[in-house]
C-alpha cells in the first residue's frame, strides 16, 4: 500500500502532542486537486498587462499630441486587461457551479472593445489615414474575442426549477464561497503552509455541500446555517486568529484554532453526507412508488 512519506520539518508535520489516539478513526482529506480546475486563459490575461507599456515608452519621445495619443491609448488597455482578468475569474466561478447567474457585466467583451479603441488610439496620426487605426483596433478586438471567449450571457442550471428557489440557492452559495475566499486569504498572509493545506481540505468539504445544494434546492433550507451562520462564524474567527497569531506566534492559539477547523469540517462533511443519503433515500421511495403503481396496472417488467 502506498504511503506519504516525511519528516519533522516537513509542512504537514504533527505538532508534538498532536498525536492520535490509537484506534482512533480516520478520515482522508481530499486530493491536494479535489474542487480545482487549470486556470484558462491565466497566462494570456496576464499578458495583457505587459503590451500597453510600449505606448507609455513612445508617449514620452514626440510632442504633445504624442504624449495624449500614447498615454491615453496605455490606459484603455489597461483597463482592457484588467476587465479580461476580473472576467476570466467570473468565467471560472461560473464554471465550476452547476447554478449560476451569468456575470452582470460582459467584462471580456467590454475589455475586447477597450483592447479595440486603444489600439486604434494608439496607431492614430493626424497626417495619415484612417484606415490603419481603424483596421489595428478592429484586428484587436477580434483577436481578443477569440482567445478569450465571450462571457456567459445566460443563467446555468436554473431550467424548469422555480426561478425563486434557484435564486435563493445562488445568494447562498455566492456568500458561502466568499466567505472561504476571505478565509483563505487571511491565512495565506501569515505564511503557514499546514494552515493553508487545513483550509483548502475544508473548502473542498464545504464545496462538496454547495454542489448537493445546487442538485437539489430543497436540500438549501437544512444547510442555511452552515452557508451562513458556520460560515460567518468561522470567518470572524480566522480574521481574529490571524491578528493574535501574527503578533505573538502564539502556539495555543494555533492548536485551538486548527481543531476548530477541524470540527468543521467533520460537521460539513457529515451533513453533506446526509443531504446525499436523504435523495438517495427520497429516489428509492419515488421508484418503488412508481413500481407499486405499474404493477396496479397490469404492466410487468420484462
């Protein structure tokens, strides 16, 4: 059998005294890949923010109308590539819920007009035609819609549900995932690899229940507390660990708040555990009712 090999000083590595009871049941977190996905299009949106220098660069070699053309044309596509940015993380939100609103704002296709208008800023001179402004920034709009893609225009997963269920569910799970978004982050400021690895085996838990919410909305009104009250609780107490620990080191602290984390994620875990065996549970009855009623009729299955 395959075995995680290491050492004292590796990140992972029981603190003294944290060791496990014998015989005491164990849980296997989920795979460091569990609830991720590769960054599409990461590379290419943060290239984005390297092309407009070479107009800052030229802005400051000609005269006046130069330094407008060429400093005005570094800020569209600026701002060009930081709307593709903030929509490629939009598209991968969406992408990774089976319910979803689509973006309220096409931020890809706005930054693909941006990326146009500054393009065509950009090759603009007053002694020379406009065909060949026209032509850059139309090339460049182009060519940015399809590396990038559009943004989503319509909802997902929200066909033949009650638009008002389906609506509550979205709220919930977008406040939930912000929550575990601002966890993550106060932790990763304090540079502790093993309080990181906790969050991210809670965050894939915690995501496992939003996914059996989104396949069933009923499922929303025994989870509420968990998205919200558990959720913001642990929040308040991630932000107030982070300020103690950062100050003191304080080990205490450090050990009450790593068991915390992992109280929650046992209760997540264990709910989600039984949302899924309730439609299990709630499936057999449907079926063996739709049994009985077949064979009241006469209709035997071969």
């Amino acid at each position: 059998m395959s075995q995680r090999f290491g050492g004292k000083f590796s990140p992972d590595a029981a603190r003294p005294g944290a060791a496990k009871a014998p015989g005491s049941p164990t849980r296997e977190p989920p795979p460091d890949w569990a609830g991720k996905r590769p960054a599409p299009s990461g590379a290419r949106s943060n290239l984005l923010f390297v092309l407009p220098f070479p107009f800052a660069i030229n802005a400051f070699r000609g005269d006046t109308l130069d330094l407008t053309l060429n400093l005005g044309a570094f800020g569209l596509l600026m701002l060009a590539a930081w709307l593709t940015r903030e929509g490629v993380r939009a598209q991968r939100a969406y992408d990774a819920r089976r319910v979803a609103r689509r973006p309220a704002i096409p931020r890809k296709l706005f930054g693909s007009g941006l990326i146009g208008l500054g393009l065509a800023l950009g090759g603009f001179a007053p002694e020379a035609s406009l065909i060949n402004p026209l032509v850059f920034g139309l090339l460049g709009g182009v060519l940015h819609v399809l590396a990038f893609g559009p943004d989503p225009l319509k909802d997902k997963g929200m066909e033949g549900v009650e638009a008002f269920q389906t609506e509550r569910v979205a709220r919930a799970v977008e406040e939930a995932e912000a929550y575990l978004t601002e966890m993550r982050d106060t932790l990763r400021r304090l540079g502790d690899r093993q309080l990181l690895g906790k969050m991210d085996d809670f965050a894939a838990h915690a995501r496992s229940m939003f996914r059996a919410v989104e396949d069933d909305p009923r499922n929303l009104t025994t989870a509420r507390r968990y998205l919200g009250v558990y959720l913001l609780g642990a929040r308040d107490a991630t932000v107030k660990f982070s300020e103690v620990y950062a100050r003191s080191k304080d080990a205490g602290a450090r050990a009450d708040y790593l068991a915390l984390i992992d109280d929650l994620d046992s209760n997540f875990n264990a709910r989600t555990q039984a949302l899924l065996s309730n439609d299990r549970t709630a499936l057999e009855i449907e079926m063996e009712v739709l049994r009985d009623r077949l064979a009241r009729e006469g209709v035997r299955p071969e």
